[in-house]
C-alpha cells in the first residue's frame, strides 16, 4: 500500500482525479470552503502524521485566490505532522513576471517561489515553466517536467499536414521549438520580434521559408491570444498557407482568445489539461496525468522504495 497521500485543491479537480487513477490510489479528503470576504478554509479529513504529501493545485486563474489555497494546504499539512511536502503545480502563476523590465518593479515569481517555500513545501513539481531560470529562486528542489513529448504524440496521431513547419513565436522559445522540429521530423522557422509597448510587440522578421508551407506554431501559453494572432498575420504575410494549427501546454484562453484564434484562421489548438478547459470546436486537449503520476511514483519511490 502507498505510504503518501494525495490531496487537491479546487483549481482542476478533474486532471487531480486522473492523476490518482494513475497512480491507482485514492484521492486524499479534504475540505475546502469559502467565506464570504472571500477567506480560504482547508480542513484535512484523514491523518497525514509521518505521510508523504503530495497537493496538486496549479496556479491558474483566479491566480491569487488559487495561490492561497495552495499556501494554506501546506501549512494544514505541516501543522497535521506530514512529514514532507510536495507542490504539484501543473501550472506556475506568475511566471512571466521572472525579472524586472523596469526599475522599481518587482520580480514576482521569485516572491511567489518564497512564498510556497516559507509555507511548508519541501518539493515543486510543475510543467514547462515560463523560464528556466525560475527553478533558481527555488531553495528546494523543482522538478520541472516537459509536456513536449505528449504534445508531439497527440500532433502525430492527429496527422501531420504536408509540407510543415514548425514555428517559434520569439526567440524565447526556440529551445522548446526545436525539440518539437526535432521530434516531429520537421523544419524550425523563428520570429524575431520588438517590444514597441510595455504591452506590445511587433514582428520584424520571419527567419526560415515558409511560403506554401503549413506551421504549427507552438508556445508555452496562450493568454489572450493576442500574440499568436500576430504571427500567424505575419506569417500569412511571408506567403505561409492558410489555417495554421497551434500547440501550446497552458491553455490559459483568457476573455475571447478562441474567438480572436478563430477569426484569425486557426485550424485547431492542442493544449494539455494543466488548466481546466472543456474541448470545442477548435481545443483538443491531451491529458499531463501520466506524466504527473510518473513523476510523484518516482520521487516517492527513489527515496523511499517500492511504495
């Protein structure tokens, strides 16, 4: 019998349930209310004395509302004698907030990695993190795990169109991009962009062909789309085919981002279930629960042997 615990807030119940099913234990009791101020209670339902805990909880939007809940499941946890403490955060709010373009602003992800830190967690498990670097404000081991592979899976057993590309937003992601070229046999085509706004960004150049090609644009995250709507405007201009298809591991498709994807020709949007998003039309969503499993089978295992 597993000697940890598996507990989840109420960000995505739904991959939290597929997770234990695929560790093939049951899902910890815990009870979550809200008061009307909008204070977060959590009361643990069963005893965690000497367990392993393990919380999935991404950090999705509400962002801060969900933090919170995270914050508060260690520290019920601590004060419940677990001894040891995992964050599972599928998705890492605040990521992009890694550094400071301006004076006098804050570096927030780095706050938020003290915060999960001072509240009792020994471990972070999480998926394709904005940047890398951010496993750096960590004092505590990260694991940050990549959904590239599933993602590529679900690509080739939806049918690669003929003549494809693959397309890196900025040169931010051209590591991730690659390892898409790489895996699906395909050519990597970059866009180089400049900030013209705090909010803003122009395309200046395509580097690659892709006249009469078809891309698959890929990217960490959609947000409001906005950004993926301007490539694909510039890659139409560069004389790339219409409805290009667009993966991404965190669907966050704020406001009317499917919409505007729609409206821009977008054939489909593969995404994983880090963020709880019904399928549409245009969303096909492959699941990050094996990969989650796999990895908290293995911590817990590598430390302490066969559960």
């Amino acid at each position: 019998m597993a000697r940890y615990t598996l507990l989840h807030g109420s960000a995505n119940p739904t991959l939290a349930g597929r997770v234990a099913s695929a560790l093939g234990v049951d899902s910890g009791k815990a009870h979550i209310e809200r008061f009307p101020d909008g204070e977060v209670s959590v009361s643990i339902e069963q005893s965690v004395r000497g367990r392993d805990v393990y919380i999935v909880q991404p950090t999705a939007p509400p962002v801060d509302d969900n933090l919170i809940e995270l914050l508060v499941f260690a520290d019920a946890c601590r004060r419940s004698s677990a001894a040891r403490i995992t964050a599972v955060i599928p998705y890492f709010g605040y990521a992009r907030a890694d550094r400071r373009e301006q004076p006098h602003e804050p570096v927030t992800a780095s706050l938020v990695a003290s915060l999960i830190q001072c509240a009792g967690y020994d471990h972070v498990v999480t998926i394709d993190l904005h940047t890398a670097q951010i496993e750096g404000f960590f004092q505590i081991p990260v694991d940050n795990l990549s959904a590239v592979e599933l993602l590529c899976d679900a690509l080739h057993a939806g049918g690669l169109p003929e003549n494809a590309v693959v397309v890196s937003p900025d040169a931010g992601r051209v590591k991730m991009a690659t390892e898409y070229a790489n895996r699906l046999g395909l050519e990597l085509v970059v866009l180089h962009k400049r900030r013209i706004s705090g909010t803003a960004t122009e395309v200046t150049h395509v580097i690659g062909d892709v006249r009469g090609r078809n891309c698959i644009v890929i990217d960490d995250m959609i947000a409001t789309g906005g950004t993926l709507v301007e490539s694909i405007v510039a890659l139409q201009k560069a004389g790339a085919r219409p409805s290009p298809r667009v993966a991404v591991t965190h669907a966050l498709l704020l406001g009317d981002a499917l919409e505007r994807l729609v409206a821009a020709g977008v054939q489909e949007v593969l995404a994983t279930d880090t963020i709880a998003h019904p399928p549409t039309d245009i969303l096909r969503v492959t699941s990050v629960a094996q990969l989650l499993a796999d990895a908290i089978r293995h911590d817990y295992e590598g430390r302490c042997g066969s559960p």
